[in-house]
C-alpha cells in the first residue's frame, strides 16, 4: 500500500481543520493510501518532519496557510526525496492556492491532493534560503507578519488591508523608503523604494495587482516589483493608477522576469519569505528553482 506523510497546523485559520481532519483522513485512505498524520508543535516543526521523513512516502500532503506551504518546500527539498505533494490550504490568505485555483474547502482540496493530477511549480532562493512563493520587503509585506495572529483569523483579509490603507500616505513614505540597487538581467537600477518583491505567484497578501498579469508559476522565471518612493502626489497618483490598471508604468515601477537579481540596501532590510519573517539583511541574491515541487492541482 502506498504511503502519505500528512502535516498539518492544527492553530491556522482559526483550527478550522480540526472539523475536517477525520473526513481528510477518509479520502486519503478511500484512495488507497497508508497515512500518517503528524500535526505541529511549533514552527519549523512540520519542516523538520518532512526533512527527516519524506523519502518513507509517496505522497506529503500537508494543512495550513503560506507559512506551513514554505514549511513543506523547505523540507521536501532538504530531503531530496522525489516525493509528490498535496496541500490543503487552511490560512487566512492563502496566496498560493489562489494562483493555483486550488479549492479552500478541506475536503475538496483532499480530493485534489489525491487525484494524481500533478503540476510542476517553480520555487526560490534567498541568500540560500528556499521559499515557495515569493520574497518581499517594503510597506505591503510588514503586514504579513506584524499583523496578530488572532487578529487574522478575527478579521480575514481585512486585517491586511487596514494596515496597508492606513500606510498610503505621504508622511509615512519616508519612513518605509530603502535606498537600494537593483542589478537584473544585466542592468542596474540604484532608486527608493516603498516596496519590492520576487516570486512565483499571482498575489500577495490576497492582493493580485502586486503581481504582472502574465505571472506564471511554471515558467522557470521570477516575476519582479519594485515601487519607487512617490516624491510628490502626483507620483503617488501615478503608482495608484499603475497597480490598478496593472500596467506598471517603468516611472514609478521596475518589473519584469529573470532567472536571479541581486539587491543591495543602504542599511539592513527586514524582508518576508511567503508571508513570514524571513530574515534582515543588506544584501539579498535571489535566484529561482524551476519546476521543483510536483504539486497536485
């Protein structure tokens, strides 16, 4: 009988999962598989499982938000099992099932993580660290991970919202500006920016205008933004009009693909990895990982 791994975070989304777990378990068993169930302790538990565990199994599926899905990448590579996976989101945003249309219903996603209907998705490094969707630093991303737990499950989506409304003002532009340069695809840009980031996603924090509209997680490339601070009002009208429109207007904004690109800060920069505190550095190399993940979709 063949063997599933499944992880799952038993305090994401409110511990919605809980009501679904024995019902998970069915499906998985109902489809022929032998399963253990490993629910987390702490961060980097779930990680560390799957590093240790992943080449026993046929199939790692696990349960929980962008930050338990970074969990799984880091551990099924770390690993080196050509082990498939499954996930079944169960955060507050849930960016990557999003860009990858997976159901937010437990047992849906189960039936999907099951179906043996498998795509192979790019994943990241940054400064040797892999993440799975994106990396990011500026004013959107502090949200991610100085936003409350409980104040996420409470509000959802708005709670994200809120603190990036509350943010777009002029006054608080100088405070989130990070002098950097930007080397890409044989070029360099040395600006302000309020925020940037690179990845394999079609949101962020449930935000898709972040993202150009020919993103694709797939294509063995990152998708690049970087906004410029707004020097007046009227750039900052501009920078609104841009991400609405999603045309991404090269005055105000640098985007495009590549295989890596290198940031260079004037000072330390806290930067988010999928939604989490990835780390504070001045420096940051970035380079994709193409089609490394089998993932069930």
């Amino acid at each position: 009988m063949k063997k599933l791994l499944f992880v799952y975070n038993p305090h994401s989304g409110k511990g919605k999962i809980g009501k679904s777990l024995s019902e998970i378990v069915c499906i998985f068993t109902e489809a022929g598989y032998s399963v253990t169930v490993h629910p987390t302790s702490g961060p980097r538990d779930g990680e560390n499982f799957i590093k240790e565990n992943a080449k026993e199994f046929a199939l790692v599926a696990v349960a929980g938000g962008d930050g338990m899905l970074h969990e799984m990448f880091n551990g099924v590579i770390a690993s080196g099992a050509d082990v498939r996976c499954g996930y079944i989101p169960s955060g507050t945003i849930n960016d990557f099932a999003s860009s990858l249309g997976i159901s937010k219903i437990p047992e849906e996603a189960a039936k999907t993580a099951v179906s043996e209907n498998y795509k192979g998705v790019d994943a990241g490094l940054w400064n040797g660290n892999v993440f799975s969707y994106v990396a990011a630093f500026g004013m959107f991303t502090d949200v991610g991970y100085s936003t409350d737990q409980k104040i996420k499950n409470a509000l959802g989506p708005v709670a994200y919202y809120l603190d990036v409304l509350k943010d777009m003002d002029m006054k608080n532009f100088r405070a989130s500006s990070v002098h950097a340069k930007l080397t890409v695809n044989g070029e360099t840009y040395e600006d302000d920016f309020i925020f940037a980031l690179a990845g394999s996603t079609r949101s962020v924090a449930g935000l898709t205008s972040l993202i150009p509209e020919d993103a694709s997680m797939e294509d063995g490339l990152l998708d690049y933004t970087f906004i410029k601070t707004p020097k007046n009002l009227i750039e900052l009208d501009k920078i609104r009009n841009t991400l609405l429109l999603r045309t991404f207007d090269p005055d105000v904004i640098i985007s495009g693909k590549t295989t890596s690109l290198i940031v260079e800060a004037d000072r330390p920069v806290k930067w988010t990895l999928d939604g989490e505190l990835g780390g504070e550095t001045a420096t940051a190399e970035i380079t994709i990982l193409p089609r490394i993940i089998k993932i069930a979709v």
